[in-house]
C-alpha cells in the first residue's frame, strides 16, 4: 500500500506555499472591479501590477465523500482604504461549507449571506477556525502588515461560483478607518 | 447577522484545547485490550491510571454538506516498546475522508484498507496534512518527547465506527525499536 499522491503534503506558513499544489496566483489586473477606490486602483495598477494573493489548491480525490483543500495567502496592502481581498465566492454546489484554519497574520472573512444579504466579519488569525456555513459568500482579507496565510478545507464536490461575485461584488466593503478594519456600505 | 455558536473558535496547539468544544479524555483504564504487550499495560496502569489522549470536537452543524472537526492531543509515552496511540477507527459512513493537520509534536497515523487489510505509515507533524481516504482505518501515534497535537476535518455525516478495530484491533502495530518508530505484526 504505497503513499498516494497528495496522501502527506508539506506546507510553509510563512511563505505561503505547499509541495505539489496547483497554485493560482492574482496580481491587482485579475482584480479589475473588485475594489471601490476605482481610481485609487488605476493609479496603484499603473505604478506596479503588484502580487495580491495566491491560492495552492490540492485535490486528492473526487466524489461526494471526499475532501479538497487550500492554502491562500494574502500580501499586505490597501487601494485607497481597502485592505487586499481576494474575489470571494459562492460555492457551486451552494450547501457546502468550508473550514479556514488562520495560520500566520492578522485577517477578517467578509460572510453575506446569499438569501437575507445580511454581512458579517469574522476574524481569520493564527491558531483559530472560521466556519463558513452554506448558501454565504466569502471573502479573505489581509487587515494586517504581513502577509496573511491560511488553509481552507471543503466537500470535494462543493465547486467555485465566481460569476455573481463578478456581476454585484459584496454589499460591504472593509475600510481602514482609523487605521481599524471597518465594516461600511459600499458606495459607488 | 450574528456570529453563529461555533462560527469563530480558537485553538492552542500547546495545551492542545480548544475553546467551546466537547471534549472527549482517554485514560490508559478506557484502552484495556488495545496496546500489544498486556503485561506492560496491566503494569503500567497499576501504578497510575494516566491521560493518554483527548478529543476536542466542534460541529457547527449537520447534513451533508457541512463539516465537523476535531482537535487531538496524544500524551507522550509507551507501553512497552509501543507509542501511544488512539484508539483509531473507521467511518461509519464508509467513503467519507478525513483531514489531518499537524500543530505540535511528532507523530505518525496507521492506516488500514478495509477491503485489503494493507497498512502504511504516514507522517503527522506540524506545517504538513495528512489524506484520510475512506474505507480506511485509522490511528494516530504519538512517537515523540512532547504532546502530539493535531487538528482533523471530516464530512458532517462521517460519523465514527470504533466496534470493528475494538474487536480485532490494527493488523500492525508501530513500536520503538532501536528508539525509531517501527512497523511490524502484531503479535499476541
């Protein structure tokens, strides 16, 4: 009984990466749209299209009963008072859930619920676990000076939606105000 | 939007608890039968009934689409030439995995496949994850100096069959020899 692939896998919570993960990296233009300050982002994009998270996704088997996960990290940084995000998204499959494990830095998850549009933030810090129930977008979001690394376990079979996020974004968006992660309405 | 009970919970890999779980503690007294060398064991418990392992489990909710997932702490120690280890089981729901993640300590899970009776060795220490496939056994063994912490994530239907392994144990046992962990029959 040999070790399968992806049986035992090594990750680095500082560098934010692991062996032999398929590994999706977003630069500030794959985030055209995602982000209020549109100005604030042009001016950023044309001065460097700077690294903004990268995702490390390790899939070692498919089907109902199995079990995906990840491992995303987040550069440090803000477009106008915006802390760096990743897209966000629902779940294919919208039941299932997901686990993040905060693994270094300092970080929120932006939840909206996809029936009531009600949000919430929950912190994503080292030695915690965020549970992201079914039906509720999700966003990462590094509030903090380092770059913010975690994994993320789900239902092999849950899938990614990126497209609503895409068309509507989030109602809320997270502010440094104060130089404190802030929950405000998005204006446009 | 309020944070759901169980949404945010923090963990310490050092103490191996985790705050707001149901905590599950095994003492050598709970684990007649289940290490190879009897004599050592009835020894060992005559002089004191100490904790060998805990399970800290938190489910957020039920269905098949949700997650529950657990926090384990295995004390250092043997009886005899073996580790100490959990009692290890299968699901009861067959194919679903599980996810293990290492936070503290040195140690290694035993699986076993229903079907073939074939075991392997896989290690489990910190920064790294260990695959669970289903229709699979296991144990988790801790073979160093320290508390062996880890973290497992499994399918909310996953559910837990201790009867079969209670009654024939693991094919293999894993002992010290020469002071490195080693996997060998067991023998009675």
């Amino acid at each position: 009984m040999d070790l399968l692939a992806d049986q035992f896998i090594q990750f680095n919570p500082q560098r934010g990466t692991m062996e032999g993960a398929k590994v999706v990296e977003r630069r500030l233009s794959d985030l055209r749209g995602y982000f209020v300050d549109e100005a604030a982002y042009e001016a950023a994009l044309a001065q460097e299209d700077s690294l903004v998270y990268t995702v490390s996704s390790v899939m070692p088997a498919e089907g109902e009963s199995q079990l995906h996960y990840g491992l995303g990290m987040i550069m440090p940084g803000r477009i106008g008072a915006e802390y760096y995000l990743t897209k966000g998204h629902f779940h294919a499959w919208r039941p299932a859930a997901e686990l993040y494990i905060g693994l270094r830095g300092e970080g929120v998850m932006l939840l909206e619920d996809e029936a009531t549009g009600e949000s919430k933030l929950v912190p994503l810090i080292p030695n915690s676990a965020v549970y992201v129930p079914g039906f509720t977008a999700h966003r990462t979001i590094n509030t903090g000076k380092v770059p913010l690394t975690y994994l993320g376990v789900y239902p092999a079979q849950a899938g990614h939606d990126y497209g609503l996020i895409a068309e509507r974004n989030f109602r809320k968006v997270v502010l440094a105000v104060d130089g404190k992660p802030t929950l405000r309405d998005r204006v446009l």
